[in-house]
C-alpha cells in the first residue's frame, strides 16, 4: 500500500465532512471564516467587509454508466480509498466542464478499457457514504461497442458478473440499490 492510501483515514474524513468539511480559513482573503445562519442553513462565511466569500457546501455530481452484455454487468474492483478492494459500478466525478454523459464514457474507458455508447438515462442516486464527500450520482445504460476489457486507472480489476453471481462487498449504498433496481426493471420474470 503506498504512503497515500495509508494516510487515508476514512472516519477523519467523514468527521471533517459534518464540520464544513474542515475548512476555516476563506480560500479568496484569508480570513477567518465564521458560521452564519444563511438561507435557514449554517454555512460558513467571510467575515471582511469587502469580501463576500460564502461556503456552499454541496455534493459533488458524479457519472458512470450500467454496462449489461449477456445478461451480464461489468463491475470495478477499487484500486484506491476509500473502499479499496470492494465492488462497484464503473463511475466517476465529473469535471468542471463536463456532461455527465460525456464523464460517464471517460470513466468507464478510463477504468475498464472499454469504449461505450450511451443507451439511455437509468437513474439518479445521493449518497452520504464516501468519506471525501457527498455525491449525486447519475447513472446511464450503456453497451460496450469497442476496446479491449482490462483493469486501469482507479482499477484493480474489471469483469463482468451473472446477477446471481455478484459480490457481497459492493463499495456505496448508491450503488447497491442501483444494481437493485436494475434487476427490477430489465429483469423480472428471469430466473
Ligand atoms: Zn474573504
């Protein structure tokens, strides 16, 4: 395990998240930053006379995409915290001038190797439990239509599951219920 992935301290991370994520100092004129209850919300603002700094703490937008060939969907192993070793649905956060649907291709190449097309929108999940932040995660159906299937990136390893196969470690709640609804609405009456 390298130096940063030991340094990972998950209950830090969810402790800092519940404090303004950690924060203290405004990121614009370095001044203390305060708590002030804005919009009924106690957020933390900057205090100077000229700045008019707030901090909105919001969920990060993440993407990825429900990639079923055969009957079969692909999943990630995590590679990097937090989570590492556990299961998921290959996704990603989004960049600054991103479209989700263009983040969930990147990502999915980025950690499977495989190129997609995006079949259609499946559904949208907030989650509470990554240590680092809250997300919203936008899910879309996918079918792989090139590349060469191999671990890479955030990745240690990258296969397609049976659904009565899958693993009991699937790393986020979001996660676990969107392989949950997926089973509802593309496989009832299967066996
Ligand atoms: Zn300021």
């Amino acid at each position: 395990m390298d130096e940063r992935h030991r340094r990972f301290d998950a209950d830090k991370l969810f402790r800092l998240k519940s404090e303004h994520s950690g924060y203290k100092f405004c990121p614009r004129c370095r001044t203390e930053l305060e708590e002030q209850r804005l919009d009924g919300v106690l957020r933390l603002a900057c205090p100077s006379g000229d700045c008019d700094f707030i901090f909105y703490q919001n969920p990060a937008p993440a993407a990825g995409a429900v990639v079923v060939t055969d009957d079969r969907i692909l999943l990630v192993k995590r590679a990097h915290p937090p989570k590492i070793g556990w299961w998921c649905i290959p996704a990603g956060f989004m960049e600054w001038q991103e479209h989700p649907s263009q983040t969930a291709v990147r990502e999915v190449k980025e950690e499977t190797g495989l190129d997609i097309r995006l079949k259609g929108f499946f559904e949208v999940y907030s989650g509470s439990d990554d240590p680092r932040t809250n997300a919203v995660l936008i899910l879309y159906l996918g079918e792989a239509i090139g590349g060469e299937l191999g671990a890479a990136d955030d990745a240690e390893e990258v296969r397609y599951f049976g659904f009565d196969e899958l693993p009991d470690n699937i790393a986020f709640a979001s996660h676990r219920q969107a392989l949950k609804d997926y089973q509802e609405r593309f496989r009832k009456g299967r066996s």
